[in-house]
C-alpha cells in the first residue's frame, strides 16, 4: 500500500514540477494516439457504417471476422509491423523501424477493427429506423453513410474513445515497433515498462497515474467540445 | 505539390545533428553508464546516439537485419559468429565489468562460503533452492547456461525449482525478489536496481565471472543505408582517453563498475 501512496505523490511531484523529460513523452505519447485516432477513425467509421447498410455476399463472414480482429494480440501486430519495416523487409526502403511512424503504424491496425465493429453495432440499430426514409428519399449510398455518420455521432464518439482508449494504454507493440528509444519513440507506457524492469516501481507509478490522468483529460475535452450530456440534447 | 512537401515535412524530424542507431544490453543500460556517456558524445562528436535497450540475442538480430548501426553487447561466441558471417566489419573490446550471483540473505543453500562459482551453482542445484534464470538468450543467460556448463550441469534437466522468466535483467530481478530466489546479474545491475528487497549480493570475484564488453559495427558493405561514418567515428571516441577516464570514474555506492580496457 505504502508503494501506492508513494506512486501517487510521485506523479503530483512529475506533474508541478513540469519535468522537461515527463512533458516531451507525455506529448509523444498524445502525438503517436491521437494520429493513430484519427487515421483508424477516418477508415473505420464509413467502413463500419457502409457495411451495417449494405447487403453482400460475404457479410455475416465479414462482420464475424470484424469482430474477432477486436481481440488482436498487440504484441503479434507488433512483431508483424516491425518484420515488414525492418531494412531486411518488404517495406525496410522506408526507413521507418523505430520511428514514431512506425508505432502509429502499429496502432492503426490494432484500434480500426475495434471502431469499425462498434460503429457497426451502432449504425446497425439506426439504419433500422432510417432505413424506409432514407429509402424512400431515393439517396445514394455516400448520402446514405453520411447521414447516418452525422446523426450517430453519439454513438461514434464513443467508438472513437474507446479506440483511443486502447491505443494509448497499450505497450505490447510499440515497444517492438518504436524500440522505446530516449528522446525519439520513448512514450508514457514504454517508460513504464523501463522503469517497472529498473525496480523503481515509484516512478513506474506515478507515470501510471499521469496516463491515467491523461485518458480522463482527452475524454473529458472531448464531450466538452462535442457539448454532449447537455440539457435538451444527448 | 508544394501543399504534398510542407505536409511531408510536418513528419520529418529535424535534422540538428548526425543520428546513428546503436543496439545496447539491458545491462549496459541499467547501469546508468549511458547517462554519462551519450552527453559527453554528443558534446565532442556532435553524434546523436539513440540506443536500443535489448537482450545481446536480439540485438544481434537487429544488427543482421541492418536495422542498427552498430552494436555494443557482451557474448564473445555469438559476436566471433556475427563477425565470420559477416554481419558485422569487426569486433573491437572496450571495457568489462563483471557477474555477481546474488540471493536471499537467509543463503539456504550456503554459497556465501563457495570457493568458486561452480561450487556455488553445485551447491544450489544440491539444495534446490529457487533460481531465477533470464531464459531470453541475452549475454547474461548465455553466460549462465555456460556457468551450468562448468559445473557439470544441464540446465534442462532441472526440475521446478529452476524458473525461466524469459525477461530482462531487471525484471527477472523483480522476479527473484517476489520469490527470495538466486539469479546471477551484472554487477552494474544489482547496484542500480531499486527493489532489493531481502536479497543480497552471495558471492563475487571468480575470474570466470569476468564480463567482456565488446563494439561491433554492422557491415556497410551489406547494408548501404548503415551510418558507417557514425559508427565510425563512436569507436574512435570509445576507444579514446576521455572515454577511459569517464568509464573508470563510474561508481554507484562509490563502487566502481566497469574496467576501460579497450588497445589503443
């Protein structure tokens, strides 16, 4: 208990203080997540909205796998990103391995399947109430997806956390794909994981805390811009 | 077009000084030698070093793959092969420093009195007291495999009381110290970790605990994207006085850790 107390004075102590090294891996951290956030988002909402509304041979096989690739082992992806980037791999030209490229890479393909079967889940139950309008009104498919986009919204920012909510506790993989170098692809978990394997397990916490701290700040900037849980609206 | 480069160009790190990519032990690194070390590089070559903090196994891989510079690791056997397979240009010794068997105070299986370091890993494996080994084909476990070796052991055959953990020097300490094990660590190691618990240093000082640090470049002529010139020019100043006296002068707990012992 005592190791807990002391992890959380630590991170206030990291945190007041303004540490010049805390700050750089805190902003990487945000850099590398909220890119991948982005990226994923902008494949994964159309993608998970297009195939809610369309009807195809394989879709249930789709939908099936979209599901299972939510549980992709970090660590796998990892070491598969880092194969094709390494300069004896397909993609070694490049010149990415360890570069935060790299980790947003890595992040893209673990948090896109994540937000396009959630936003599945979601668009499914709205198309069924949009579907005779949208229908009827006689629109095109791009029409159809970006209404149901615009009027979900709700309901995708939610997918949208949650991806993010992934991308920046996770270390399996960008460990492998960033090599958790000083002043280059060092982020908040990688620093994590160094500090635990170092015994300082004080300042392993209150870098822990300071994620933490870090989710809950992006989760609340967001519904505080999206203005959402007001009165009147939801 | 212009829009495509300024885009570009929001991803490209600025390119103050030279970078190079140098694959370094966890032990290297945990001793805090680096912290000294890359400062005072920098400050006389203007050279950039990023370190990759891996096991001596995979940073022999990264070196193959060229996906590294160079090197600095410590497992004579493996880094003779890199060189013949001409993974790298060749292999230059710095310094050393040396492995120190540690293990719960309580010592239950009496290794503080051991003559040698085979005596001591006999007496373990009679008592079958918990050890902790590394398990991740880094230079520290091959040296422990080889130390097994010695005594007479296979380190296979052993039964429970023989944990592989298949992690780094300072989380299988962490390991070793939930479970009042013996493990054998880097001198460098032990000193700097924070979380020693009940355990304790057992025994030293055995010349076949010696730990050779050794620079290998990794082939240009494999590689051409490899920073030859970087690679280079970090052996010149390894090798140089200023990184003598600055490896010699490293302490923890006014122990001194590494020995400079690089020919000029």
């Amino acid at each position: 208990m005592n190791e807990i107390w002391a992890g959380i004075l630590s991170a206030f102590r990291l945190i007041f203080a303004l540490d010049a090294d805390l700050v750089e891996i805190t902003l990487r951290s945000l850099q590398v997540s909220l890119t991948a956030l982005i990226i994923a988002s902008l494949i994964a909402l159309p993608f998970g909205t297009w195939i809610a509304i369309r009807r195809f041979r394989y879709r249930r096989a789709t939908i099936a796998t979209l599901n299972a690739l939510m549980g992709l082992p970090p660590v796998v992806v990892g070491l598969i990103v880092y194969l094709l980037l390494s300069r004896s791999g397909p993609f070694g030209v490049l010149g990415l391995l360890f570069t935060p490229t790299a980790m947003i890479i890595a992040q893209v393909i673990i948090i896109t399947p994540l937000i396009a079967s959630i936003t599945h889940q979601a668009m499914r139950d709205l198309w069924a109430e949009y579907h005779d309008l949208l229908i009827s009104l006689n629109t095109t498919n791009r029409q159809r997806i970006i209404t149901l986009i615009w009027d979900g919204r709700r309901a995708l920012l939610t997918a949208a956390l949650a991806g993010f909510g992934r991308a920046i506790g996770e270390v399996g993989a960008i460990m492998i794909v960033g090599g958790n170098i000083d002043h280059a692809t060092r982020v908040l978990t990688t620093a994590i994981a160094l500090e635990t394997g170092k015994g300082d397990f004080e300042l392993a916490l209150g870098l822990g805390f300071v994620l933490i701290a870090l989710a809950l700040a992006v989760n609340f900037a967001i519904h505080a811009l999206t203005k959402t849980e007001r009165e009147g609206r939801w | 077009m212009i829009r495509l480069l300024a885009f570009l160009g929001l991803f490209a790190t600025p390119l103050a000084a030279e970078q190079m990519k140098l694959a370094v032990t966890t032990s290297f690194h945990n001793s805090g030698l680096s912290e000294v070390l890359l400062p005072a590089i920098k400050e006389d070559t203007g050279l950039d070093v990023q370190l990759l903090v891996v096991g001596t196994g995979q940073a022999l891989r990264l070196g193959e793959a060229g996906d590294v510079d160079a090197i600095l690791v410590h497992s004579k056997a493996a880094e003779e092969a890199f060189v013949a397979d001409g993974f790298g240009t060749h292999r230059r010794e710095i310094m050393y420093n040396d492995f120190v068997l540690i293990g719960p105070e309580a010592d239950a299986a009496g290794i503080q009195t051991a003559e040698t370091a085979a005596q001591a890993l006999t007496q373990i494996a009679e008592a079958e007291a918990s050890f902790v080994s590394r398990g991740d084909d880094s230079g520290t476990h091959k040296k422990e495999i080889a130390l097994w070796v010695d005594a007479g052991f296979d380190a296979e055959s052993f039964g429970g009381w023989y944990k592989q953990v298949g992690a780094g020097m300072g989380a299988s300490l962490n390991t070793a110290s939930g479970l009042s094990a013996y493990i054998l660590s880097d001198r460098a190691s032990w000193l700097n970790f924070g979380n020693k618990g009940d355990l304790a240093l057992l025994f030293s000082g055995d010349a076949v605990l010696f730990n050779q640090y050794a620079y290998l470049p990794v082939n240009f002529r494999r590689h051409d994207h490899v920073n030859a010139k970087a690679a280079e020019a970090l052996e010149n100043w390894l090798t140089s006085d200023k990184a003598e006296t600055l490896i010699n002068a490293y302490t923890i707990d006014g122990q001194g850790l590494f020995v400079f012992n690089a020919t000029p």
